[in-house]
C-alpha cells in the first residue's frame, strides 16, 4: 500500500470515529506536517506511529497498512 493511501484510511477513520486531526495529532505525538508527509512526500511511517495511531483510533495497524478492509481485526 502506498503511503498516501495509509494517510487517506487514517483520515477516513478519523472521520468515522468523529475525531480531528488536530485531536489526534496531540494525542499521538506526531507532526502537524505527518499526514501532508505520508500523501505528498511518501514519507513511511514507523510503526511505532502507527501503533498509536491505531490505539488512538481504535483500529488495528493492518487496517490502517490495508492488510485488512475490517478496522476491527484487532478484537477478538
């Protein structure tokens, strides 16, 4: 999956769970500029970002790679 593709499901599940980005940028301790970064420079995420991305957004980090089209394949 291309970066800017991780950036638009970030984004979409923002969305869905009706948080900001501001909101979600402080509370994952990233960038102002991560998600410009991941659609327009291609810039790759640690998976540390990630992780708490998906904590935070209550997915998992496979949804969020789009290994999986179900965000919760982390519960069981």
């Amino acid at each position: 999956m291309l970066n800017s593709q991780i950036a638009e499901r970030i984004k979409q599940r923002c969305k869905v769970c009706n948080i900001s980005l501001t909101l979600l940028i402080s509370n994952c301790a990233i960038s102002k500029s991560f998600i410009y970064d991941l659609e327009k420079r291609d810039k790759s995420p640690s998976a540390d970002k990630l992780k708490k991305i998906a904590d935070f957004l209550d997915c998992s980090v496979d949804y969020l790679m789009g290994r999986t089209d179900n965000p919760d394949s982390h519960k069981k």
